[in-house]
C-alpha cells in the first residue's frame, strides 16, 4: 500500500534567533553540558568533535591544528552559522587566534569566529578590568603561554594557580567545590576579576554565588566563549543569574 502525501509547511524550526556551532574536545565532558543551561528562545548550539590526546601538553595541543579544518567543516554550511567557536583555552592559544579562524573560515567564509582565550580578553575589557588571576587545570608547561597571551593582550597577571592536571578526563571530574576554592584563593590578590580556564573546568554552577561573595567577576572559559559567541552573532540576552559578564555587551 503507497502512502498518501499529507500537505505541510515550514517554519523557521529551531536556531530562528541564531545557530552557533561549536567545536568540541573529543575529551571534553563539560562544554555541551554547561552550554544546555544557556535557554534563549531561538539560540541553538550545534556540536562538532575533534579528535584530541587526553593527555594535555603542548604538543598534543597543537597537533589538533591540521585536524581543525576537518572538524569544522562537519559543521553544515547550509545552517548558515551566526558564529562559531572553537572550545580549546590552551590549544587556541598555542596554535593561535589567526590560525583557528582561518581554520574555520574555510568551511564557514564570513562567519564571525571566537576560541576561549579570545573570548576572555574581549570578556575583560568589556568588564573594564585589567588585573587578574587566573586558575588552570595545566602543567607549568601549558599554564605558561596562557600567561603570556594574556600580558600581551594588556592585561596584568596578578596571580597564577593551577591543580596541575595534565588528563583532561581528570580534569572534568574536578569539583565545582575545588574550583571554587581556587577561586576564592586567588581573589585575595590584588586582581579585579578571575578568570578559570580550561572548557573541561565545570563553574557553571558556582559563578554567581562567588561573584556575590568575593565582589568581583568570575570568568571561565565555558562562560567567555559562550557570551563572546552570543554578542558575535547578535543576540544582546543578559544573564543576571549566570554571571556579571552576561549583563555586559561588546
């Protein structure tokens, strides 16, 4: 027996404000969970993997560069992206901003690119802060140039902590209450805000209530990018709950 056709329309369907793709660790367990708690009517997230050593040196950071133009180009060009977002702090910063949004502007032309180290120093100068502290996951080896990107951007390094973890599935089983603590830590500086890097570092959860407490903004690298995304791609929603930076605009 044939079917009978059945007439229909269509709409707009999901992502009408905005589609944002997202390029993810094949590791990473935190980006897409923390990124489900950003409800926009009409914003959606579209995830692409790329293949990733567990193991976070810079070697194996960097070896993700020729990877990168696969990954991105798994993302659908007829979604006709609002901006895209490769989600590696330590690899953005050692392959550099250039380079991942050349990376992706093969598959994507024109679309608006951001990465999380990116992300953070847009985030602080959108907040007007300059002197911060920064909290990692990495090695001494793999903290370094994070340091170093940020002195370059302007911004002064106050103070540096790191659990020194180098396997980024260790790395995403770290507490929230761990984080927090680190956090707190490095609030007695003399720093304006904190920013904790490593997408895999889970802070959703505590962002506001330490913001509250300490007086002064938290910034992760989950957080950084998703708003650096949001403004690149037009949507002005602001967060009071999530965080300071939610309420600040490019």
């Amino acid at each position: 027996m044939l079917p009978e056709k059945v007439d229909f329309e269509t709409d707009e369907g999901f992502g009408y404000q905005a589609r944002i793709g997202l390029i993810v660790l094949e590791t990473d367990q935190t980006v897409e969970a923390e990124m489900r708690q950003i409800r926009i009517p009409g914003v959606d997230w579209y995830h692409s993997r790329i293949p990733n050593d567990s193991e976070v040196t810079p070697s194996t950071l960097t070896d993700m560069k020729q990877r990168l133009p696969v990954a991105a180009s798994l993302l659908p060009q007829e979604f006709s992206f609002d901006a895209i977002g490769y989600c590696c702090t330590s690899a953005a910063t050692l392959i550099g901003e250039e380079a991942v949004a050349a990376a992706i502007q093969g598959s994507h032309p024109g679309i608006p690119c951001s990465n999380p180290i990116t992300a953070a120093v847009a985030s602080f100068r959108a907040l007007e802060v300059k002197r911060i502290a920064v909290l990692t996951p990495y090695t001494a080896e793999v903290t370094a140039p994070i340091i170093n990107f940020f002195t370059g951007a302007g911004l002064e390094v106050k103070k540096v902590a790191s659990f020194l973890e180098p396997s980024d599935y260790v790395v995403a089983r770290i507490s929230e209450d761990s984080v927090a603590a680190g956090v707190r830590d490095l609030a007695n500086s003399d720093c304006e805000a904190v920013f904790v890097s490593c997408t895999s570092l889970r802070s959703f959860g505590i962002v506001a209530a330490l913001e509250q407490e300490l007086g002064k903004p938290i910034v992760s690298s989950n957080l950084a990018i998703s708003w650096h995304l949001l403004r690149l791609a037009g949507v002005e929603d602001s967060f009071n709950d999530f965080s300071q930076l939610f309420k600040q605009q490019l």
